[in-house]
C-alpha cells in the first residue's frame, strides 16, 4: 500500500514531532477562552477579542520573519519556534500559581504562539520539499492530514475531562511539553540540511516581505487556488461561534452533545486523508482538487436547518462528516500541489504569506459574522455563510496546470501567467 510504506527515518521523527505538537494543540483547545472566563471573569466581548485580535496580530508579526527564515536552515528555526511557544505558553501557569495572571498576557501569548507557529509550518514546508522526493509529498501530507483529524477526534474531550479534574491551566501546561518534545523529535532527525544558496541580507529588504504574495498572485495555478482556500476556511470558521449559539443556546443541547457533534465527524478526516493519494493516483489531482474543493462547499448550508433533539444532533454530524471528509481528501492535495509550485527559494515565503494571509482574514470574518448573527440571529448567520459558500467554488481553476513548477527559474513561473 502506497500510503503505509516507510519514507524513511528522518521523516518519522518530522512526523513524531508533528503529531506530539498537534496532539498538545488540540488537547488544549479553547484553553485560553476557558480560562478567560473561568479564571479572569471575561465577558464575550473579551473571548471574542482573544479569539480574533491574537491570531491576527500574530500573522501580521510572523510576515517580516519569513523573509529572514528563506536564508536559514529550517531544522533550528522549527527548534526555535517550538522552544518560543513553550516558553511563553508556561508562563500562563506561572503567572496563574501566583495570582498574576491578566487578560493581556493571555493577548500576548496569544499573539506569541500564533506567531511562531506561521513560522515553525513555512519552514517546516520548505524542509518537507528538501527532505523527500516530489512523489513522496502526497503520502507525507496525506499523514500529517490524519494526524490532524485524530488530534481533533481526541483531543478536546481529554482536555475538557483534565481541565474539569485539574483546572483551567493543565492543557497550557501539556501544550507547552508538547512543543518541547518536538523540538527534541526535530533536533533527533540529524543535521543533514542542505544550506540555502542564497546571501543572508542583514534586514529583509520590502521587496523581500512580498515576495510570497507575489509568487501566489502571479501564478495561474495557485491564484485561484489561494482566493478560493481563504475564502472557503473563513466562511467555515466565522458560522461556527452561530452554530454554537444555536445549539446550545437556543436548541438547548447538552455541552457534551454539541463536542459529540464535531468529535464523531473527525473520522471523516481519517477516512479523507487516506483516499487522497488513491483519489489522485486514479483521477489525476487537477480533477481531485476540483471535485472536493467544489464538494466541501456544498454542505455546510446543511446546518442552517438544525432542529432539536436527535433529529438534529444526527444532521449535524452527517454534515460535518462529509464536510470534514471533503476537506481532509482536499487539503494535502492542495499542500503537496502549493510546494510542487513554489520554487525552494520561496517556500517558506510563500507559505508564510498564504498562512498569515488566512488567519487574518478568518479573524476579520469571524467578527463580522459575530455582529451579524447578535443582529439577525444565530441560524441566519450560518444560513448565509451556506449560502456564499455555494458561489466558492466558482474560484476554483477550470484549467489543468498540475505540472511541477516549484523548480522552474523565478522568471519562468512568473512569466506563465502572461499566457
């Protein structure tokens, strides 16, 4: 089976690391919205400030490092990025034993990890495309992808059962040894890197800064591949706040039922991530992106007719399944064909910018969608989200261009934009 076969040790280490961090990550989601209200008192106005403002600043911080990690080797970045998020991660704990801890250094450290972790996955990309043959690159993502969904199945529950035994801090604390166990898996995979050819500038020139940008706008495969993924992830995200109004709130269904909703449908994750590779080795991935980019949009109108009781529990979790599905079949097609296109020389620029690019426009999204559903109600909101999703995939190209070009000349990926 082509996607259980070894690709080597030095992958298995990358992978350990990916999964610890990712299984911390998700342990401790919504750690620090819990322990906003729990521990500080916050209202929803400063949840939904901690849930945007973090994340957004931290792409905005994370763009002028992408430039300076181009001209580094990747392994000590992704080290460094990682020790940085433990670093600042226990400090809440810290802060928290001794009765310090306030709504601004949870902002900070906010700020802090959504920072480093834009920078720790752009190098991370740039060192996957260096570490493994091209062929390998569909199978690698299609595993980080399944690492994903299993984190996501698992992991809240777990950490909501701990926080309920332990309090609000323990997932932070698991989270932050998390980050410090992969930079040991990172560190364990050996210095074999090759080093960048390019000088190291002593500061990153503007031009440097737009680069990613560039690259992603002025590359026919890529351009609509980019508008349509922003476009897509922040609509999906900014109904989900509604969605739990909605079933919570005013369906009245039990906390443990609404995790149930999203935990079971993760196993469409699983499912998804290990048809990829087959999906593509069959239909070719210009045919697979289309057809899952363009499926993954139609269901989430589906949860605008959520109703009480089993009936609606039930139609929340065959929509999240296919949705999830869809995205999980998507995603590492998407990645591998993103790397396939970007020359080495701008991996982790380009990375950089399609990840910033995404967390801020999620979070202006999210915010908007806040104050529509306080003005027209919960299901509205998620009703017209369904309803613009539907138009996404419109962005989607119609035009086959998979061929690899992550290794052309900067001026021939440019130029094929010209026609």
């Amino acid at each position: 089976m082509a996607g259980r076969r070894s690709l080597g040790r030095r992958f298995g280490w990358l992978w350990g690391a990916y999964a610890v961090s990712t299984a911390g990550t998700w342990l401790a989601f919504d750690a620090f919205a819990l322990i906003a209200v729990l521990a500080l008192d916050a209202g929803p106005a400063q949840v939904s400030l901690l849930a945007a403002v973090g994340p957004a600043v931290g792409a905005a911080v994370s763009v002028p490092l992408g430039p300076w990690v181009e001209v580094r080797r990747k392994r000590p970045v992704m080290m460094a990025a990682d020790l940085v998020r433990c670093a600042v991660l226990l400090s809440v704990p810290v802060a928290f034993a001794f009765g310090r801890l306030s709504f601004g250094q949870l902002l900070l450290v906010s700020v802090a990890v959504a920072a480093a972790g834009i920078t720790f996955n752009a190098a991370a990309g740039a060192f996957l495309k260096d570490l493994l043959p091209r062929q390998d690159l569909l199978v690698a993502n299609g595993r980080f992808e399944a690492t994903t969904w299993t984190a996501s199945m698992v992991g809240p529950p777990l950490g909501g059962a701990a926080v309920g035994l332990f309090g609000p801090v323990t997932t932070v604390v698991a989270d932050a040894v998390s980050y410090l166990l992969s930079a040991a898996g990172i560190r364990a995979i050996g210095d074999a890197e090759r080093r960048p050819a390019r000088p190291e500038p002593a500061v990153p020139r503007a031009r440097d800064l737009l680069e990613g940008w560039r690259h992603i706008l002025a590359d026919p495969a890529l351009r609509p591949l980019f508008l349509n993924t922003l476009l897509v992830n922040s609509l999906i995200m900014a109904a989900s706040p509604p969605l739990l109004i909605l079933m919570v709130d005013d369906l009245h269904f039990a906390p443990w039922q609404y995790a149930l909703a999203f935990a079971v449908p993760c196993t469409g994750g699983l499912l998804g991530s290990r048809l990829a590779p087959r999906l593509v080795a069959r239909h070719g991935r210009h045919r697979v992106l289309v057809t899952a980019g363009a499926l993954r949009a139609g269901w989430p109108i589906g949860l605008a007719f959520t109703g009480p009781g089993a009936p609606g529990l039930v139609l929340v979790v065959l929509v999240e399944f296919g949705l999830i599905t869809c995205c999980a079949v998507y995603n590492p097609v998407l990645a591998t064909h993103r790397l396939d296109r970007t020359p080495a020389g701008r991996v982790t620029r380009t990375l950089s910018a399609w990840s910033a690019t995404g967390k801020a426009a999620t979070a202006t999204m999210t915010a908007l969608w806040g104050v529509l559903a306080s003005r027209t109600g919960p299901r509205t909101a998620i009703a017209l989200a369904g309803a613009l999703l539907l138009l996404t995939p419109l962005l989607l190209p119609r035009r086959d261009d998979t061929t690899e070009a992550g290794d052309e000349p900067a001026s021939v990926a440019v130029r094929s934009d010209g026609g």
